[in-house]
C-alpha cells in the first residue's frame, strides 16, 4: 500500500476530526443561544420583569464565539439569526437605536434574516395594543412597521446569495392583515360612536 497515501488520508481524517469537535462545541453553544434569544422574544412579548440588556449582553458573548468559528455550520446560522432577531425586536418595542451587525456580533445574513422576523413580531404587540383599546399607539406602530417592511425590500438577491423572499413574501402579508385588522376596529370604534346620535335622532321622528 502507498506509505504516502496513507500519511495524507490519515491527515485528512484529523482535519475532519477537529472539524467534528469544532461542531459538537458549536452545536451546544448554538442550542443555548437559540433557546435563550426565543425566550427573550416570548418574554418581551408577555411584557414581563425581566433585565432585556443584561440578557443581550450575555447572549452576544455565545454569539461572538459562534460567528468567528472558521468553519460554519446550519444550526450556527439559526442560532444567530434567533439572536438577531430577539436584539431587533427589543430595539422596536422600547423604541432604542437599532443595533448594527457590529453591534450584536452576527454575520450580514443572519442579521438581514432576524431583521425580517423582528419586523413580524410588531404585529404581536399591534394585538396587544388593539386589545388594551390602545388604538394610537397600534398605529403608531403600524406605521413603523409599514416603514420597515419597505426598507427591507431593498434585499432582491437570489436565494443562493441570501434566502429572504419567502420571509420578504410572508411580512407582505402579515403587514396588509395587520392593516386590515387596525382599519376595521378604526371604523367599527366610529360607527359606536355615532350610535347614540343615531339612536337620539331615531327617539325625536
């Protein structure tokens, strides 16, 4: 057998095995991120006592070590992405600075990814607002995320460069319900209050 053969299949394979413990350590550095990034999203939602910066802040560090691995992985990407996601939502609904890529230690396509998903979380706390008769502050942040959705449509690349037009597909349409759901409560809030001059007018004939 070729000594010579041998000596690089058996390099080869220690490449391919330090790859395999890279991916095991990213695997679960990537879960934790995952987990916590979508917790943070639910528990913003629910409004709840919780430090939203701290936790950032300590979920920036797992993403840090995940985005400058050299090799990387699908579940990497998700896990960013989750991340991204959950700064950008908290950035929209205590209306802070939108972080930069920089900023939260992603890379440019998880970033775009989680911008996308953020915006859709707008229209959880547009519910909310609409249930609490809130209807100023439901529009107010409809517009913003009307706005966002636009901005977002610079991104035409092709799904090989970056696979956002599904996610561009379905926020076009979570913007026109969530405008369709805010025009009729507008107009049915309207019409109650024009029922009691309809009702006086009605009590006069």
């Amino acid at each position: 057998m070729d000594e010579t053969l041998m000596a690089e299949v058996e390099r080869i394979k220690e490449h391919f095995d330090a790859i395999d413990k890279e991916r095991e350590n990213a695997y679960a550095t990537a879960r934790t991120l995952r987990r916590r990034s979508v917790k943070l999203v639910r528990d913003m939602q629910r409004q709840m006592d919780i430090d939203v910066e701290q936790e950032l802040s300590e979920c920036r560090e797992l993403a840090v070590e995940l985005s400058e691995s050299p090799n990387r992985f699908g579940f990497v990407e998700e896990a960013l992405q989750e991340y991204a996601e959950a700064a950008l939502t908290y950035s929209f609904l205590w209306d802070k600075p939108a972080p930069t890529k920089e900023d939260l230690g992603c890379t440019e396509r998880t970033y775009v990814l989680g911008l996308a998903d953020a915006i859709s979380e707008l229209r959880r706390r547009i519910l909310t607002l609409l249930r609490e008769d809130d209807i100023p502050g439901a529009t107010r942040m409809f517009d913003l995320m009307d706005d966002y959705y636009h901005l977002i449509l610079v991104f035409d690349h092709t799904d090989a460069v970056l696979p956002l037009r599904r996610k561009q597909d379905a926020l076009r349409a979570v913007t026109e319900r969530t405008r369709a759901d805010i025009t009729s409560i507008i107009c049915q809030k309207r019409l109650e209050e024009k029922m009691p001059d309809l009702d006086m007018d009605s009590n006069t004939e």
